[in-house]
C-alpha cells in the first residue's frame, strides 16, 4: 500500500511520546541494519521475514508508516499501539483507539469518526479490514411502474438478487418474492420485469393474485392480477377496489400501522361489525396473524383494509 499512516498517542489533543523503549522492542526486530545504541533511526526501513516492509519516519511523538504492506508489518503496528496505548490513523479513514476513554483526548478534527477495537482484538489483520478499501453497493436498475403497487420492494413482494431470472434467463438485479398462481410455474426466481411486461403470466398461464373484489373494468382486472406483483397473505390474497379502479397495495399493517390510517379503520370495521370489533383491531399485528393488508384508493386517496389469519 503506498499512502500513510500514523501511530500517535494524544492527550488533551496534544501529542504525547511513546515510550521509546516499545517502539525499539517491537520495531527493532524488523528494522533494516537493526536499531542504533541509542535513539530511534532518522528515518528507516522494516522488513519482515515473509518480505513485507515499510518506510519509518518519526519520533516518539509520532510515527509515519509509509508504503507498507498487508501481514506482519501491521502485526508489528497492531502490536506498538497496544503496548502505548497510541491511535493508529489511516490516513483518510478514521482513527483506531483501544479505548473509548481515549477519544475525548484526540485532536477534535478527528473525535467525531473514530473506530473502538479491543485491544485483544486489535491485531494487523483487524487492521488491514478496517482500512481495505470498501466495494461500492450495487447500483441495481430501476423498476418498472406498478400502478397498483407502487413499492413492491418497501412491501417484500420484490427483493435484490443476483440470481438469473427464471422466466427470461436475465440476471435483473431483483426478483418477485410474491405468490404466483398456476400449474406449471416455478416455485420461485422470476423477475419483476417478466411480471410488468406480462410475460411470466403469458408463459405460465400465471396470476399474481388470487381474486379482485369489487367490479372493475377488463383491462384492470388483468394488470392486477397478470402484470403486478401480488402479496404474502395468511389465507389467498383478495385485492381491494374502490371508486371503479383497483386500489394501490401499500403493504402488511398491525393496530400500531392502523393508528395513522382512521379511514382505513372504518373500512376494516365496516367488514368486522360486531360488539368483538376493537378487539380484534388490537389484536391485528403486522408481523404476526392476524394482519391487515392496506390499500389507497388511486381516485380519491381513501385507506382501505381487510383483515384475515389462519
């Protein structure tokens, strides 16, 4: 690695000095030409026995490591901050203390991202993860536009994945995760764009839905239950309606959900009208039976919801 880093101890943000008698025992072994009788080398080389090094600059009140590589060379660097209690600062990552305590006596341009490693795991390897560059996240492609369910991956019916997709044989980045209705269809893997573009419901013969209620018009009969990702129910997922449209899914909803929803509260009790009503309201749970399935009108914006369980 060719950029820098620093072992410096601090106190009240002021540099303070190692003792040089720790730098020398654990330095001097792999120091090139060994160490002087007296003082420290102005600057020097390391060499490990299996062939890493280091470039040295420095005194006791700080050390540069330059150019130095992976393995025993920061076992050494490991080593000399445990035993003097020193920061170890990548340069451009954020410094490396043993104790949290040791924080408050940073420089104050460095207290706010600071790394904690126990001294007992504070080892080169330790080290060498906490400063190995970080590979990007992927940049997964946009989804296609599901009117009637506007975010699928906020509602666990699309999830990333890598895999290729079962239907078209493209890796898309994403696959469905919902239901899927028919007799010879795969059990899983197949990709959100099979499902917009109608492909995996022409193939298979396949519905992601298992019933709409309420009349709607042919065409968004089939969008919804042919061209948009379905959702996980307890018993076979039913899609509400309302104003003479399918309504937008917005995802799984418990009594804490509902709280936001008075609307939607009126609906559920309008198909719950018993004396038992609110305490099957209370009872709803958006991780556990029985659950709520939310949905918003696309005219008017009204909540609506349905409730079941096993």
């Amino acid at each position: 690695m060719s950029y820098g880093m620093y072992v410096c101890r601090f106190v009240d943000g002021q540099p303070t000095p190692l003792h040089e008698a720790a730098i020398r025992d654990v330095l001097g072994p792999v120091t090139v030409g060994g160490m002087p009788a007296t003082g420290l080398p102005e600057p020097w080389d390391l060499e490990a026995e299996e062939g890493g090094g280091a470039e040295v600059y420095g005194d006791a009140l700080g050390l540069t490591f330059n150019r130095f590589s992976p393995g025993q060379i920061l076992d050494r660097v490991a080593e000399l901050a445990r035993r003097t209690g020193a920061a170890v600062i990548p340069l451009g990552c954020p410094a490396i203390l043993t104790s949290e305590a040791d924080r408050r006596h940073l420089p104050e341009s460095l207290r706010a991202e600071v790394i904690v490693v126990a001294p007992e795991a504070l080892t080169g390897r330790a080290i060498q993860l906490l400063i190995s560059p970080r590979p990007e996240p992927r940049r997964r492609p946009a989804l296609p536009q599901f009117p009637y369910h506007p975010n699928p991956v906020a509602t666990g019916s699309v999830a990333p994945s890598d895999t290729p997709c079962a239907c078209c044989g493209q890796e898309r980045g994403w696959v469905y995760t919902g239901p899927l209705y028919a007799a010879d269809a795969p059990d899983s893997g197949i990709c959100p764009y099979c499902v917009a573009f109608g492909k995996a419901a022409e193939r298979h013969d396949a519905t992601f839905a298992d019933g709409i209620e309420g009349d709607v018009p042919e065409d968004v009969v089939t969008t919804i239950l042919r061209r948009t990702p379905g959702f996980l129910a307890w018993q076979s997922p039913t899609w509400l309606t309302h104003c003479g449209d399918g309504a937008e899914f917005l995802g799984l909803a418990g009594a804490k959900e509902l709280e936001k929803y008075p609307d939607a509260v009126d609906h559920l009790r309008q198909r719950w009208p018993d004396d038992r009503f609110y305490d099957f309201l209370a009872s709803l749970d958006k991780d556990d039976q029985p659950t709520a399935y939310l949905f918003r009108c696309r005219v008017c914006a009204t909540h609506l919801a349905y409730a079941d369980f096993t």
